[in-house]
C-alpha cells in the first residue's frame, strides 16, 4: 500500500483525458496545486386539528416553492440521515472521518465520481481539497448561467483526521435556486451516503434562506474577457499552461480550472476546521470569460471572507 504522501503526489503528477457519454472532462497538468444578514426567510405556519397527518398536511401552509421538501416535514425522525432537513435546516457540510487520501478517492470513483483537481495550501499540509465531479450534475449544469455547479467540493482535515464534503442538496440549492432538482440533489447524496459514514454538522441555514443568500449570483461574476469564441478563450487558457482541468458542457461552454490559487479564512466545527483553498475557476460561455467573485464564494462556503486570486481575472491582458 502506498504512503498517503506516495499516493498524493501521483495523482497530481497525473495527466489525462477522459471522454464519456459526448462530456469531455481534461485534466491537464493536474500536479501538486501550490496555493499561496441573512434575510429572514417566509414564515411556516402550522395549524394542527388532531393527531392525523393526512388531516395535518391539509392544514399546513407552505411559503412559495417549498412545494418540493413539504415530505421532510412528516419525515419520521428515525428516517432521517446526513443532508436531510431538520426543522427547516440544512447542513452545509457532511463530515466523515478521513481514512486516507486513497481510500477518499476510491469510494468516490466507485460512486461514478471524477475527481477533477487537488490543492493544498503553501508551506501547510494540514489542509488539503478535493474538487470532483459527475455526468449527471455535469448535464444539469448545462443551463445558461450555471455552469459553475458542475463541480462539488471536499475539504480535508488533516489534522483532526476530518473530511468535510459540501452538501449536494445545499449546493444545488444555492447554485439552482428557482429549478432547484431534488432529485439530483438526492441522487448525489445517496451515492456519498452508500460511500461514507456522513452525519450533519453545526454549519447549518434555513433551507427557505438559500434563494435569498445566493440572489447575488446573477451579479457576482466578473468578465474578465469576451468577444471571442469559447473554443478561442480555451485554447488561450491551455497555451498559458495554467489549465489544471476543463469541462465541456453540454451547451458548448467550458468550465476551466486555473492555476492560481484562492484561498479563505477558516470556520472551525466541533469535529474541525474547513478552509477551502480552490484553483481559479472560470465560466466560458456566450463568448465570454467569466469568474465569480470573492463575495460569493463567502456566502456560498459560509466563510468570513474568500479571496479569489486577483491575477486570474489579468490572464488575458
């Protein structure tokens, strides 16, 4: 068996290009990534007869497009697992012991998972994060606009021996808003649940909050180039031997992993600390270039402040 360390350096040393099912996934390059109030959500009303939950649902008024998650609300407790909501909360996270980097990447892939990129911060291995994808959350996230939600994201502790994966339901539900797909959400999470040991952790929002957090993401990206073909701004990215993965969706645009790293200040949980320190990532769509800003990945992590790389955005200059 080799060293997690063994094993680490590998897979970043790795280059390869995967194609299935028409969805081209390259990863380039993909080496050792050395990376330098709330809104008050609709109130529920409950008004309850008798004892009888047919009886009860009747009277139950659901605040618009919370028609898809009413069936948590008569979920038996007993029934309900990690991702699930719990008196209108979601968690952010879903935390599992970590057992090794190899071990990590081998349920993944077994799930039909592609894991996509690996970084650490510099002169710290304590933290190290995960970006990987599927075919199915890469074909939702054909929709205009919505390309950045074809990757998911776990953050390793390897201090506290934590790992930390985003919550798909959370994340679709930010990323989607209005045609949120519950059963996409679902779909991923049952595959991380077959894989590991999840439960919830003490990050958690009102799973009616979410749309009003994420309205900012229609405001949060920043073109850093346009008038040129997606194809065109590809092969300029890869000329710059910064790509570390590129993903082409199904709609002819590109979701591109650069090599500039961003990083955040850390939150810490009763299990450990998350940090998330990603590569730049990069939208090619409508002939455009487009990078989310630091504010949103704040929101979207639940951190105090994310820094995304300012040289990202002066690639093409």
């Amino acid at each position: 068996m080799k060293s997690p360390l063994i094993f680490l350096m590998s897979i970043l040393t790795l280059s390869c290009f995967l194609k299935a099912n028409d969805i081209n996934i390259s990863i380039v390059n993909a080496r050792d990534i050395i990376l330098p109030q709330p809104v008050t959500p609709p109130q529920i009303h409950y008004v309850f007869k008798n004892n009888d939950r047919n009886q009860s649902e009747k009277k139950l008024h659901f605040p618009p497009n919370y028609l898809q998650t009413k069936n948590d609300i008569f979920m038996a407790e007993e029934d309900r697992a990690a991702g699930d909501i719990r008196d209108g909360k979601v968690s952010l996270y879903l935390a599992t012991p970590y057992t090794g980097l190899e071990t990590f990447l081998e349920h993944l892939h077994k799930e039909g998972f592609i894991d996509l990129a690996l970084s650490r911060s510099k002169g710290d291995t304590h933290f190290l994060s995960v970006l990987f994808t599927s075919k199915e959350l890469i074909e939702q996230s054909a929709i205009h606009s919505k390309g950045f939600n074809a990757v998911l994201y776990a953050f390793i502790d390897l201090k506290n021996k934590m790992i930390f994966i985003l919550n798909p339901r959370y994340q679709l539900k930010y990323m989607l808003q209005d045609i949120y797909n519950e059963r996409l959400a679902l779909s991923i999470l049952e595959k991380l649940r077959s894989s590991f040991p999840l439960h919830d952790t003490d990050k958690k929002l009102k799973f009616l909050q979410i749309d009003n957090l994420s309205r900012p993401l229609y405001i949060s990206t920043k073109i850093i180039a346009k008038g040129e073909s997606n194809r065109y701004f590809l092969g300029s990215l890869k000329r710059s031997a910064k790509v570390i993965f590129s993903i082409e969706l199904p709609n002819e645009s590109f979701l591109v992993g650069l090599n500039f790293i961003s990083q955040t200040l850390a939150f810490n949980t009763t299990e450990g600390s998350i940090q998330p320190i990603l590569p730049c990532i990069v939208l090619l769509e409508d002939e455009q270039v487009q990078v989310l800003k630091s504010q949103f990945y704040s929101n979207f992590f639940g951190v105090k402040s994310y820094i995304v790389n300012e040289e990202c955005s002066k690639i093409f200059k």
